[in-house]
C-alpha cells in the first residue's frame, strides 16, 4: 500500500511538472507588431491615389501627421527572442509613409528601415521631460533637509 502511494505522489509530480511546462511548447519566439503589409498591397499605391483607394488598399493607418502636412504612417515591428520572457531584440522595423497633397490624392510613398532611424518603442508607458532626473529618495532628502 505505501508502495503504491508512493509511486503515485511521484505521478502526480511528474503530471504536475508537465502541466506546468506544456506552456513553454510551443513559443516560437518571433512577435510581429503593428501594421504588417506586404508587397503586393502596397505595390498597389500610386502617386494620384485617393486617400480612400489607399485605406482600401492598406487598411487604417498606425497613426498621421500632425505637423505640415498631410501623412499616413503604417508602421511594423519584428521582435524576436531567444526564449519566453527572455530580454527582446528589435530584428526588423518598417515605417510605410504616404504622403498627401492638399487635395488628399498621394503625392509619393516611402519605406522607412531600421537604418533610416531609431527603434520606436510600442510599449513604453513613460512620457519624456525635460530636467533633471530625480529619484524618490533624493526627492525626500532634498525636502527635510536640503542634502541633495
């Protein structure tokens, strides 16, 4: 009887082991954000297009222009890691822009790269300002007894 208690406290263990790791099968390790077009739709834009014939054509834009004048930026990331929640690496970046004349028909395209800027951050929740960084204890310290 003990034997048999035994050997299934040890079944259940190695159920439990599996249970647990059948989350890691299947990661593959690539994550793809934002708009991802392909060749062929946006071959598909021409210089004279409406704005309407480019939504058709590559869908509602990540996000436009909101200083001297008028663009439609589409834009797609590639991150891929090594194994789940391992650091990430930004392998490929595309920014698609369509600019617009000022009867919203496309005046030219563009293919922005990696090699054409810097990574954009998706996820980022911080706003940037300007001055000195201070942390919460310097903060404090500077308060009660002007140390720092």
């Amino acid at each position: 009887m003990a034997r048999a208690l035994r050997i299934a406290c040890h079944l259940a263990a190695a159920v439990a082991a599996a249970v647990s790791l059948s989350g890691c099968l299947g990661y593959e390790g690539v994550v793809n954000r934002g708009a991802v077009l392909d060749s062929r739709s946006t071959s598909q834009v021409k210089a004279g297009m409406t704005a309407q014939q480019v939504m058709t054509a590559l869908g509602t834009p990540s996000t436009t222009s909101t200083v001297g004048g008028d663009a439609w930026y589409y834009v797609s990331q590639r991150i891929e890691r090594s194994f789940a929640f391992m650091p990430q690496n930004i392998t490929e970046q595309r920014v698609y822009a369509v600019y617009f004349d000022k009867s919203k028909k496309v005046q030219r395209v563009a293919d922005y790269g990696m090699e054409d800027g810097k990574p954009i951050d998706f996820i980022s929740r911080t706003t940037p300002t300007a001055g000195p960084e201070y942390h919460l204890l310097q903060g404090m310290l500077s308060k009660v007894g002007g140390m720092f």
